[in-house]
C-alpha cells in the first residue's frame, strides 16, 4: 500500500527564504520621515518667542552654536535644555575644536533682562566673543 516515494511530493512548492527588500524599503522610507520632520518638532518644542524691532541687519552669523534662553529663564545650547556650569564647559570645548566659533543667542521676548545679560556673561566666561542676538524685524512674518 505504502508506494514509493517521488520526488515531487516533497514540499517541492514550499519557499524558505524569506525576501526582506519589502522591509529595507518600509524602514528607509521611515527614516526619510524622520529626518524631515525632527527639525520641524525640534524648532516648535524651543518655544522662543523673539523681540520685534524696527531694524535688523537681515543677514546673521553662521549659526554654529544656537543658545537660546526660554520665558523661564532656562538656557538651551543647540536645543538641549542646560545648565550655567554645563553651558561654559560644553562652550570651551566647542571653542578647543573651533576658535572661530560664532553664537546665535535667542531670547524669549518675556524672559527677564537678568537672565539674558547672565547667559551673555557666561559665554564670555567660557571665552566666546563673537556673537550677535537674535530679533525680528517688525512687520516681518516670524
């Protein structure tokens, strides 16, 4: 009753590898995503709202190293919330691997005068001496 064995009947239509094409293509398509939006979420998560003024020089500094102080008088480098001590330590550091390193500082138009004439202080602290503070022109779309 038992016949002989064929070859056929062997899983013959059964495929074993798994293609992962389908995969890499979902996951860079992902990360194309992310790179797009993390400037958009980082930007709108700072929360500054800058001064208006009537002039402005239009064009700014290379933005090298970003410090921007929130209406609560916080201090954050390149967007990461920081400490005084921890900003005049990471700023030297910057200023050892770059000495033509230039500043943009941002200040919330409610953050207290105190606090941003403390940060500027602290940026000379640690040695860096070029730097412009940012504004919007009046009238202009921020």
């Amino acid at each position: 009753m038992a016949g002989p064995v064929s070859e056929q009947d062997d899983d013959a239509g059964l495929m074993s590898a798994i293609n992962v094409t389908p995969f890499v293509d979902v996951v860079l398509v992902l990360l194309v995503i992310f790179m797009v939006t993390a400037p958009m979420m980082l930007k709108d998560s700072i929360r500054v709202q800058l001064p208006k003024t009537q002039t402005s020089d239009g064009a700014s500094l290379p933005q090298s190293l970003g410090i921007a102080i929130n209406r609560d008088g916080q201090i954050l480098m390149d967007g990461v919330l920081v400490s005084e001590e921890e900003l005049v330590s990471q700023v030297k550091q910057k200023l050892i691997a770059d000495s033509k390193l230039q500043g943009m500082i941002s200040a919330d138009v409610e953050a207290s005068y105190g606090k941003v004439a403390r940060a500027i202080d602290l940026l000379k602290v640690a040695g860096l001496e070029r730097f412009a503070i940012q504004v919007i022109r009046e009238g202009a779309t921020p």
